[in-house]
C-alpha cells in the first residue's frame, strides 16, 4: 500500500496545478480564493479529475460545501481528511 500524502504535499501539488488552470491569474497561493479565479462548474470538473488522477479520490460522491471550495489550503484539507479515512478505514 501506498503512503498517504501529507497535506502539505496535498496543498503543494494543487497550487501547481491550479496556477496553470488559471495563467491570467499573478501568484496563486493556497490562500487565494478560488471564486477570485473566475472558477466555473468545468475548471471545478479539471480540478476533481486532477484529485483522482493524483491522489486516487473522488470528490464527485461526496457532498461539496462552499468552506472546502473556499481556498486551495481548504480543498487540501478536504482531500487530507478523506484520504485520510480511506486509510484507517482499510487499516481495519
């Protein structure tokens, strides 16, 4: 079994990312609000697949709430805990 990334690693690979979804925007941060972006339902879309891709987790079966959308250091929380709990709950 793989490790879990840590949330920072989480964090780091989404402000990469993301800055390229986003070239018009001048130094993304994991504190940048997303609406400020100009985030619309298709780069939400990029960003879920881009979470599957690199993390192997879905954000597509699971409730989504304006505080986990709020900032990229929030999304990379969300993703943390889920992983996470995938990982405990297979550690059982």
């Amino acid at each position: 079994m793989s490790p879990v990334p840590t949330r920072a690693e989480i964090e780091s690979v989404l402000v990469n990312e993301i800055s390229k979804m986003f070239p018009d925007a001048a130094n993304v941060t994991a504190d940048t609000p997303l609406q400020s972006l100009g985030l619309d339902s298709l780069r939400l879309f990029e960003i879920f697949v881009l979470i599957e891709k690199e993390f192997g987790e879905s954000l597509v079966d699971g409730p989504l709430t304006r505080g986990m959308l709020e900032n990229i250091s929030a999304l990379a929380d969300h993703v943390a805990g889920r992983l996470a709990a995938k990982a405990e709950n297979s550690s059982s």
